[in-house]
C-alpha cells in the first residue's frame, strides 16, 4: 500500500479543502479522536480499531506525522517503545472534532 496520491490539484486557497485532505483517510478520523483523549502506542491503537491492519494504522500515521498533526516519540529502551500523540497544530482539531460530532448525532 502507497501513498496516496490525489488525482487533482489540491486548491490552495480553500481552507476546508486543505483541512478534509489532510484528516480524511479511512482510519485517521477515527487515529486523531483516540490521541485527542491520550498519548497512544501502536498497540493500543490496534486494540482500538481491531478491523484494520497494522500495515495500514501504520500509514496513516506516517501520514499524519508528515502533515504535523501528531509526533511521534521514540524511547530509548528495550523492548521498543513509541508513543504518538497530537502536535499543537493537531490539538486545535479538539473544536472541529466536537462538532462534527453534534453535527453526526443529528443525523
């Protein structure tokens, strides 16, 4: 699995484009509301979402630390240990996750 790849130009004037390009993915909604409560390892994001593959999580947070929502933090122990958690720029997603949820209630 590669990166995506967009078959049109991404407008760079339009802000919510550039929002929906950078959170939408199949399992980064769902990656970016779990590390809006916690710092996460892989393992309890796996645990989290159990139908999708570790190969694909994987991308999209590769995905998501090269858009600068989230960090990832390497220790330098053994057994290795990464935790992800949310950049500044990926907490102020806190406000549009909130309402997105109001808005899906009401659906």
């Amino acid at each position: 699995m590669g990166e995506y790849q967009r078959k049109t130009i991404l407008k760079n004037d339009c802000s919510i484009e550039k929002t929906i390009n950078v959170i939408s993915g199949k399992w980064k909604p769902a990656i970016l509301n779990e590390l809006l409560k916690t710092n996460l390892r892989l393992k309890d994001i796996q645990k989290g979402l159990p139908e999708a593959s570790k190969r694909a999580l994987t991308q999209q947070l590769k995905e998501l630390t090269k858009d600068g929502l989230i960090k990832k933090k390497d220790f330098n122990q053994y057994p290795k240990k990464t935790e992800y958690s949310l950049t500044s720029l990926g907490t102020q997603l806190r406000t549009v996750f909130t309402e997105l949820s109001k808005f899906g209630d009401n659906l």
